[in-house]
C-alpha cells in the first residue's frame, strides 16, 4: 500500500515468526479465515468427504420433498443438479454435468473481487438433483423439473443450477416467474438459443429462450445476450424481433468490458433478473468439454469479470449448463464450470434486501 513503512524484519519475525496458521492481521482477511480453519490452523481436505457442489452441505433429503410439491425451509440459496441432456442436437453427455462439476475441488472461499466468503454470510447447500421419472422422455423430465422448482420458488429459496443442458432453463423460468412474475436475463453464451421447431420438437436446448418468452416468463425487453457468434445466427432473429440486447463475441473488444456490464445493467434494471451461463460461451481452447463448441469465443477472465460487474442486482436464480465432460480429460471445462457457479453465488450475497 502506498505511503505505508514496511515492517523490519525482526517486526515480521515476532508477528510471522511462531504463526500456526492463525496470524491474521487485516480484520477482512481474518474473518474469512476464522471460518475457514479450525483449532490449530486445519482446514477441512479439500479431496477427502463426499463431493457436493462448491463443498456445500449435503441435503438430498430435500430434493424428494420438492419432488412432491412440498416446501423446504432453512436455505438462502439451494445448489442443484440437473442431469438431462435429453435435448441436445449435436453431442451428448451433458447429463454428466453435475457430477462433474462436484468433483472440482478448492473453489473459493473467498471471492477478491467481489470481497465476499458467501458460504459465511449465506446458508447454502447441495439439495442433489432432480429427481426425474424418465430418463428418455424430455416433456417429462421438463415437467419434473418444472414441478420441482415450482415448489423450490415457493418455498422462497434462489436456485443456482448446473445441467444438463440449456432446455432445463426453460421450465426452471417458468417456475421462477410463477412467483416472480416475468424475469429480466443476462445470458452468456455462443449461441442465442431462440431457435424453433427442430424435427417437429420446440422443446431443445436450441430454443428454450423463444419458448420462456412466448410462455411469458422471461421479458424480452430486459434479456441481454453475451458472446454469441458461429454460423447459426440465421437461426436467432426471434432475439431480435422481440427486442433482447444481442452483444457478439466479435463485438467485445471493440466494446471493453466495462461497456458491456454497463450495457447489462442497463437491460436488466433493477427487475427480478435471472443468470444463465452455457459454458460454450468460452473459447473451446478453455472449456472444450461441452457439446456445441464454438471458435472465438470469450476467456474466462472476460467471463468472470463480466459476472462480477454484475453485483447488486436483483437476481432470482442463475444456471451453469452443457457442461459434457467426457470430451475433456484435463477437467478445465468443469473447472471453469464451478468457477462461475462460485460467481453466481457470490451475486446472491449482494441481492438488494438480502
């Protein structure tokens, strides 16, 4: 820090000298790390215990109860997989997602940036997944899991999701609108997914964002979209003509980031907003592990920092999506993929009323 003397050495030897992991001086750092390490200095190993989404508290007991319509209490933020990949139209695997993502390890706990340790200030934990009854039939498990959050939103706790893929996001505005009414959208991704009818199917993870907004669940008005590019933008003009914000993946650097969160914060206002994060928004060089891939896309620092321009609004749930790890034997792709859950958690803290 500018203008302060920096201690001698034998200053640093009385306060670092006999430190057993406990010597905090800075009052913010210290109050992260009394919540971090127990008596002595350990802390919790971060490969042992069962894997949890963000190593959050286990509480699949929850996920039979909203199954059947019932309500949970006890939770600021439930954490939730979607194992479906039912409407993919190019490589499957995506069902593996959460899994996946429950495997990465040492994700937070503190976030700099945002300077905030969430699992301190938030009550959050893994309520497992979806039950579904089919495992081959996609109107069905769409209508599991629209019953599912139907009973998550009334129970009034925020999900953050990992698919699966992107038609889970579908029902799951659905359900959030029916207590919210319709959500404003930031969406990240290659791809507008505003698509049509594919092969007689409307129900794909080419188009969930056309069918929220015909469905009246998302607001078109107060959606952007982030990073998309490739050769199917033919297939997006539903974005257009019903008036979402579209920023191409060409456009960012000649934009800066700091005018594209200023732009999302424009669109989304002050509404009810929802964060939705394919993590084929990323150059397949960092995430490779998904089933659309798409050249030229965004870094992962450009995605954090737009998610993080991001905090103080109004957001009701968000997802991570199309996270298919059996092309991506280094793990990167579900690295970044809990990466950005973490982010997205972060935003809950900062929640206007929270």
């Amino acid at each position: 820090m500018a203008g302060k003397t920096a201690p001698t050495l034998d200053e640093l030897r009385a306060r670092y000298g006999n430190d057993k992991g406990t010597a905090f001086y800075d009052p913010r750092l210290k109050a992260v790390a009394d919540g971090i390490f127990g008596e002595g200095g350990r802390r919790a190993w971060p490969f042992a215990g069962v894997s949890t989404l963000l190593d959050a508290p286990y509480r699949p007991q929850d996920a039979g109860v909203l199954a059947d319509g019932g309500r949970i209490e006890g939770l600021d933020v439930a954490l939730v997989g979607v194992p479906m990949d039912l409407g993919v139209t190019n490589r499957a695997g995506a069902r593996r997602g959460p899994k996946a993502v429950r495997e990465i390890e040492r994700i937070g706990p503190w976030n700099r940036v945002m300077d905030v340790a969430p699992m301190q200030v938030l009550k959050v934990a893994d309520i497992g997944d979806v039950p579904m009854r089919s495992r081959y039939d996609l109107t069905s498990c769409h209508e599991d899991i629209e019953t599912f959050y139907t009973a998550l939103a009334a129970s009034g706790i925020p999900p953050l999701s990992v698919g699966g893929d992107h038609s889970i996001s579908r029902p799951i505005l659905k359900a959030l609108a029916g207590v919210h009414g319709p959500l404003g959208m930031v969406h990240i991704d290659a791809h507008a997914d505003t698509s049509g009818v594919y092969e007689g199917a409307k129900f794909h993870h080419g188009g969930p964002f056309r069918q929220a907004v015909l469905e009246g669940s998302l607001d078109p008005a107060r959606t952007i979209q982030i990073g998309i590019r490739g050769g199917g933008d033919f297939l997006w003009e539903f974005s257009y003509e019903s008036g979402m914000t579209v920023i191409h993946a060409e456009e960012l650097a000649g934009m800066g980031l700091p005018a594209v969160i200023a732009r999302a914060l424009e669109v989304v206002g002050a509404g009810p907003t929802y964060v939705s994060f394919d993590v084929d928004s990323l150059d397949p060089a960092f995430a490779p592990g998904t089933g659309t891939p798409e050249v030229g896309g965004l870094t992962p620092r450009e995605a954090l920092a737009i998610l993080r321009g991001l905090k103080g609004i109004d957001m009701k749930g968000g997802d991570v999506v199309e996270v298919a790890p059996s092309y991506d034997p280094t793990s990167n792709t579900a690295q970044a993929a809990a990466q950005v859950l973490f982010e997205q958690l972060c935003l809950m803290a900062f929640v206007p009323g929270r």
